[in-house]
C-alpha cells in the first residue's frame, strides 16, 4: 500500500508491504530533486556562501556554516578568531533549537491525537529567530559567515539582548515543554522520574508508555555523528560502545534507482544520526539511561530531541561568558580565493544529525561540490536485506498510522533530501 | 463561526524559506484567526495535499512559493496544472518569494521552462496571460512575512494597492534597501574603506552591496523585528530582483574604478561628479572608528 506521507517540508511516498499483517518492508521514494550541486558549478565559490542556505528553509543556517566550513577547508593556515568561531557556533545551536521546537509542536503532537501548537512552535522560534538576526541580519537565508570570519561586529548591548531572548526561551520551556528547573532538568539522570514531571513533553512520553509504544521505532542502534564543536563530540556508537576514531573517507554516497535521494553509509553499514545519536557519542546520561531502558526506541528519540533544546540554551549561555569583544570578527585571509585551486569538507551537527559538505575549486570557481543531508543517513531506501535505519525502524509494526509516527520521529526533511 | 479567507500555500520548487519566513510573523495567532488555510506545508489543515490535487477545494486566495515548471509534481500533478485548476477559482493570486515571482535560484534547477509565474526574470512570461490582472507579487528571498501577511490583509480589506512593473506593492517595493540603513553616511560622503566584521563603512564600494538599486523595505520593516543584513554588515543580495542570482556576490563590479551599478536613478557622470565633492568632506568622524576611545 501506497501512502503519500505530507508536511515534512515537502513530501515522501511509503509503500509498505505488509505480511502476516505486519509490516515486512518500505520501500521509500522521494519523487523530486532541484539540483543545487549542478547549480553551484561553474560559480565564483564564496557565491555558495549565498547559495547553499537555500537548499533548505528550515536548516540553510547549518547549510551555510558547512558551506564556510568546507571553503574555509581548502585554504592552509587561514586564521580565524575564537570570537568568530563562538559567534557561529551560537547562531548554529539556536537555528538546531528552532528546529526542534517546530518538530515538537507542529509535527509529533497531531501524531499524538493532539492539536498542532502552532504559536507554541512560532513564539520560540521567534526568539531564536531574533537571536541569529542580531549577528546575521536576518532569519532564514543569511549569509553573514564568510571565510576568514563573520561580517559582523557586536557590542555589549547586542549581548544583553541576546541574553535576553535565551532567558526567554529558557523560560518557555520551564512553563510548557517541562515544568521544572532547566538546571535540574539537565542534571536529571533517570528517564522514568522525568514522567512525574508536567509539562507537553512528559504528557507525551507518558502517552508512549500507556499506549505501550514504548517499544517501537527501534532500528539498527548505531549511531554516527561527525560534526565536532564546543559541545558535540565526533564520534560513532555501537548499541553503547563509544569510539572516537571515524573518518569522513569511509562515509559514502551511492544512487538508488527508486527515488532521488542517495544512499549514505558508512563503512557500507547504514547509521542514525540526529539528537539521539548525539547523545549516545556524547553519553549524556539522561539519555543514556533512556536508551538503556528504551533502546533506540520513538522514546529514546523523542527525549533526546527535546532534551538537546535545553542542553543547547545553557550550553550557549556559557558560550557567550566566553566571547572576548575584543578579538576581531573577521580576518581577511592572506590568499585571494580567485588564487585557489583546492579542495575541502566540513562536516556540522545540523538539526536532524550530520551535514556534510564537499568543494572542490580551481582558481577560485567550483568544480565540483557536494552535499550530504542528515535524512539521507536517516532514511536511506536499502534493499530488503539491507534496510535503511527508518526502515528497519518500522518492520513489524501493524498499522501505517504508528509506522508514520515512527518515519516522522527522525524528523525527515524532504527539501534537504532532494537538494 | 467567523467567515475566514480560504488560502491555498502550493510550494513548487522550493526550499521552504518563505514558508519559515511566515512562521515569523509576530503575530500569527490574530492571522489565523482571520485566514484559513486549505493547505500549507507545515501548519496542518482541513485537506491533504492530496485533495488538492484531485479535488477543486473551494478557495479564496492562491499562494504560490518556488520556481514554476511544467515537469514539476505535487502529489503526482503538474504545479502548472494545479495552479491551473485553482487559478480560476480564486480572488487573487500571490507569488511569494523571487522563485515564485521570477525563477530565482531555482530557475537553474534543470527542469524544462522554469520561471516565476509571470517572469522569466525580468522577461514576461506569457504562460498565464490570462491572471495578469489577479497577480501580486511580493518578492524576496525569502519574503519578509509582514509584506506578505500585509498584503493579504489588503487583499481581505480589497484595498487598492498600487503595483509596480513587477506586479509587488509600491508601499513595500517603492523604497530601496539602501533607505533606512545604519551605514547610509558611509555611502553619502563616500567613504569607501569598508572591511567586514566592523560596525563601519558601506559595503557598495567592494563588496557587492546591491541596496541603493534593490527594491524593497529590508531597512524600513527590520527583518526578525532586529536587524537587517546591511545593518549586520552583509552586503545586499540583490535578493528581491528578477536578476537574483548575480555572480560573484561579494565583490562590487566595476569599470575604471567606478561600481557598475550606481543608485536607482542616478547618472554616471553625475555621480562621479558628486561623489568626487562628497569626498572632499573628509569627515573625521566616519573616519574613525564609531565608538572612539
């Protein structure tokens, strides 16, 4: 059976076949692509810094910061000033919060028998919005990281109103996704205690658990996760053994003949990657002791998502304690790029897990360039026998109402996966 | 029950941005009050896509976000057929975004005929003559979500809104982005030593800022409620335009030291005139930095 799954900013079609009544594969297509990679050849390469952002309208800041990331990669030596490196790491961490909000509150609580929370989605984005427009001008599609640093310059009043809007967003979570303190929340290690608590994310998890869902959406449990900054480790997890030792030469793309997206994998095995995965290569212990009860299970992947929402307000908080206003934004790098015949990657912690981005250039124009999107490691159309992550995730489940929880609980976004 | 505008959101070739850039609008909740949507891509409705496409689902306004080509599907149909079927029924059409309006970024995106609905960029198109007269456009990339909700409340009221060539609103199009910025006094005393990541200078001289010849009200209506790229030190894209994409946004073209481009309006040699004057003033003030020691 066919099923049109709608609103994961765009749309994917699921044919589920079903045996014994229980779902035994999904065949999973995405039937458009809009070919940016062809449509960045032959451009002067910092135009990718304008046109990159636009391959998504929910993460293009991510797609911006792998795009500087991978050009700032084919230069030797360029410098770059810790003030730069913190004010991208910020403006990253609040576009993954806005993410997360708008995943929680508009996407998995109609899934939930629930009423979409429109204005609870849009009153946190808002301010996460505002936080990335008080660097970059604007939210979505600025382009205001460039190589050698930001265009920006801040003062102290932009970080009082920064803080500002943190303190807000903090705030909103207390009084509605989880009703404690934020700093006990992020210290609390039992997964269980946390369904004592009020507030719209227990109110879900404790639907999981009388609904007996609890055991749904596990897959493979493996986990990847490649961009490193300041609070993400690189890293890869096997059910809970940890190693940091992953190179990006293993990670491979490769075409399926049913839908436009590619295949990714790594070392040829198929990988989760977003929140959960994070956390597992981070072993944030709230989530640990999740997954330790849980599994990989729509439990475990839910709380992470949520979770990493408060992880990321605080953590930035810190950040900004660390920025030195009087390091410079910007410093202009020593080589002309038209000077540049050379190639780069990056890889960055986007909303729904690893982005990678992939440049080659010769005299400052690019050859050649490539994305990898973290629903493509999500949701990579295997074969039977070799069965994608979200795939796995939904064999055996007996109706497509829970399968289109499960799909919808990696929080696919179909306009990355056809860039 | 209130009798709420039924609106149509069809994304064609797309990355959603306007979509998001709506989700900023301060104040949603009064919007949704007065609009209902039949479809929208992320805010949930009535009808799935899926009814859109097969059936005629009574609407008042059609919405469409992205690049417009015959090869492209929704829910296995032709955008061009959908827009086709809803066209007819509807009070207006808006084009949301410079894809939608002109072709934009992905009018590259290797389908066959890819245009805004009325524009090729700047060429008309005449694929949908016939709607000429129900069109607004508001352009950007993304559109600012006031301009867009604006208009659509004009459209409730059936306000009369002047349009430019382009089909956009004077009140939001007639303006440049260079009206409103903090760094206008770099650009009118030509004082041209801008570097990034400084709260001075201007970024027209070297680095590419198309705001004195891009139409739109980015430094009137800040972005996010907060700022605007100019304003942050990030050149003007030019994103409103039907030329959006120009190469090599970054640096500003020139001929013999003089931008390509100059202010809407304004002549070469008269500019070269002026602004040899405006240089004299040598102001020490926009020489320094801003908040001196």
């Amino acid at each position: 059976m066919i099923k049109l799954i709608e609103k994961i900013e765009g749309e994917a079609k699921l044919n589920f076949n079903f045996k014994d009544a229980k779902i035994d594969f999904v065949d999973i297509e995405f039937m458009s692509t809009r070919n940016i990679e062809n449509i960045l050849k032959g451009k002067s390469a910092f135009d990718a810094l304008v046109i990159n952002p636009r391959v998504c309208g929910i993460c293009g800041h991510a797609h911006l910061i792998a795009t500087v990331q991978a050009l700032e990669n084919c230069y030797d030596n360029l410098e770059l000033s810790n003030k730069a490196k913190i004010i991208r790491e910020l403006t990253l961490n609040f576009e993954l919060i806005q993410n997360h909000f708008k995943w929680y509150y508009l996407t998995m609580l109609p899934l939930f028998g629930q009423k979409q929370q429109v204005l609870k989605a849009t009153y946190p984005s808002q301010l996460m919005g505002k936080a990335i427009a008080l660097f970059g001008g604007q939210y979505p599609h600025t382009s205001y990281a460039i190589v050698g640093g930001v265009v920006c310059e801040i003062t102290e009043m932009d970080i009082i109103k920064l803080q500002h809007y943190i303190a807000q967003t903090i705030k909103f979570v207390e009084d509605n996704l989880v009703k404690i303190d934020s700093e006990n929340f992020l210290t609390c290690k039992d997964a269980d205690t946390l369904l004592d608590y009020e507030g719209d994310l227990p109110d879900i998890l404790r639907q999981i658990k009388k609904e007996k869902l609890l055991k749904y959406g596990k897959s493979y449990d493996r986990f990847i996760s490649f961009g490193e900054n300041s609070y993400f480790k690189k890293g890869k997890s096997l059910q809970t053994k940890v190693s940091h030792n992953i190179s990006i030469e293993h990670v491979k793309e490769s075409e399926i003949p049913s839908s436009f997206a590619k295949n990714v994998s790594f070392k040829d095995k198929y990988y989760e990657v977003g929140p959960l995965a994070r956390a597992m290569v981070n072993k944030t212990p709230l989530i640990a002791d999740a997954h330790k009860k849980y599994g990989d299970s729509i439990f475990s992947r839910i709380l992470a998502r949520v979770c990493e929402i408060s992880q990321l307000l605080e953590h930035s908080k810190k950040l900004i304690k660390d920025l030195d206003l009087s390091e410079p934004s910007y410093i202009e790098p020593s080589l002309d790029i038209s000077q540049l015949s050379a190639s780069g990657y990056s890889a960055v912690e986007a909303a729904r897990g690893t982005l990678i981005h992939k440049v080659e250039i010769e005299d400052g124009m690019i050859k050649n360039y490539e994305i990898i999107t973290p629903t493509q490691w999500n949701l990579s159309g295997g074969t039977k026998d070799k069965q994608g992550v979200s795939q796995k995730a939904m064999i055996g489940l007996s109706d497509i109402k829970t399968a289109e929880l499960v799909f919808k609980s990696f929080d696919v976004c179909s306009v990355c996966t056809t860039h | 029950m209130k009798n709420k505008m039924r609106v149509l959101w069809l994304s064609a070739i797309a990355c959603n941005g306007n979509t998001h850039s709506f989700l900023n609008y301060p104040f949603l909740e009064q919007f949704l009050d007065d609009f209902e949507f039949i479809y929208h891509p992320v805010i949930d409705s009535h009808y799935t896509l899926e009814d859109i496409v097969s059936k005629e689902i009574p609407c008042d306004i059609l919405l469409i976000e992205g690049a417009i080509s015959k090869e492209f599907q929704r829910a296995d149909v032709s955008v061009v057929d959908i827009i086709e079927k809803y066209s007819k029924i509807v009070q207006k059409i808006v084009t949301v975004g410079t894809c939608a309006t002109f072709g934009g970024i992905f009018r590259e995106s290797g389908y066959s005929e890819t245009s805004g609905l009325h524009f090729d960029q700047d060429k008309p198109s005449e694929r949908f003559h016939d709607l000429l007269d129900k069109t607004i456009s508001v352009s950007g990339c993304p559109v600012h979500p006031e301009v867009l909700v604006n208009t659509l409340y004009a459209i409730k009221k059936s306000a009369a809104l002047k349009l430019d060539n382009f089909l956009r609103p004077k009140e939001f199009y007639a303006y440049t982005i260079h009206n409103g910025c903090t760094r206008n006094e770099y650009f009118e005393y030509k004082v041209d030593n801008h570097q990034f990541g400084e709260l001075e200078g201007c970024m027209f001289y070297d680095h590419g800022c198309q705001a004195p010849f891009t139409h739109g009200s980015c430094n009137k209506i800040l972005w996010n409620e907060v700022n605007s790229k100019t304003r942050a030190g990030l050149s003007c894209m030019g994103c409103t335009e039907p030329t959006f994409p120009k190469q090599n946004l970054f640096s500003t073209k020139k001929n013999m030291a003089i931008p390509e481009n100059l202010p809407v309006g304004v002549g070469k040699r008269v500019y070269l005139t002026l602004a040899g004057i405006s240089k004299a003033f040598k102001i020490d003030r926009l020489e320094k930095k801003l908040f001196d020691d």
